[in-house]
C-alpha cells in the first residue's frame, strides 16, 4: 500500500470510527439534552455546509488525492480564508455530531485519532501543492491559514 492510499484510509477509518463511537456512546454530560442535542446539530449542519461550499468551489478537483488532479489553485470562497476548509469542515460535522449525541469517547476520538490524520494528510497535500504551483503557493499559503482561522 502505497503512502497516499495509508493516508487516505486513515483519514476515512478515524473519521468514520468517530462518528461511529459517536452515535452508540451516550454520556452523561454536564449539559442538558434539551441544550446539547440542538446546538451539537447546528454545529453538524454548519460542517456540512461548509463542506458541500468548499466542493462546489473544487469540483472535479475533490476527487483528487494527496497530489493535486488541477491545474488550478483554488484561492476564493472558503478558499480566500483557509487553506483546507474541507478538513475544517469535517473536522465541525464531526465533532457537532458527537456533541449532539453526547458522547464524550466520540469528542475524544475526534480529537485525538481524526484530528491527527486529518493533519497529517493536510501537511502532504501541502508539499504536493508547493511542487506544483511553486511561487504561486508559497504567496496564498503566506496570506491564509492553513484550517483554522483566528476566532473572533
């Protein structure tokens, strides 16, 4: 297995068991049911639709994998702000839902098994990026952030 397929199961096997652990692991959080479940569900639809924007944005391109299938740098919509908002986006799904479901083990695998293979990918898909747009990537990474942006 080559090491573009290992990243890409990674990132799908956490990110599935995540959301997995999430809906057959009820806590009991300090929370109210009557407060988590909707706002955990708010964040889950923001997630998503952050994700079905940033696809609209890449089209064809989202099939890709590590290495770039374009020739074309995507630098507008949620692209202008950071440089992976499809992670960032299931990074938001995943957790709302683990919040909407109260499940502590589903926030916790999120955060540490999802979370680091989703980095793990971005950081290769950005040494793919720099090869191939060179000076055109090294001046958009300058200005954006690489998922998160700076919280208000």
């Amino acid at each position: 297995m080559g090491k573009a397929n290992l990243v890409a199961l990674s990132h799908a096997l956490s990110g599935a068991g995540a959301l997995v652990v999430s809906l057959y692991t009820e806590t009991d959080l300090l929370a109210s049911v009557r407060l988590i479940k909707p706002l955990g569900f708010a964040v889950f639809a923001g997630g998503i639709l952050l994700f079905v924007v940033s696809v609209v944005y890449l089209k064809r391109a989202f099939l890709g994998d590590v290495e770039p299938v374009t020739v074309r740098l995507f630098t507008t919509g949620p692209y202008r702000l950071v440089r992976h908002p499809l992670y960032l986006s299931m990074f938001v799904a995943t957790i709302g839902l683990a919040v909407a479901f109260r499940s502590l083990w589903g926030m916790l695998l999120t955060l540490a098994v999802f979370i680091p293979a989703v980095l793990w990918r971005a950081m290769l898909e950005e040494q793919a990026l720099a090869r191939r747009f060179g000076q055109e990537w090294e001046d958009y990474a300058a200005k954006t952030y690489f998922i998160l942006p700076p919280m208000c």
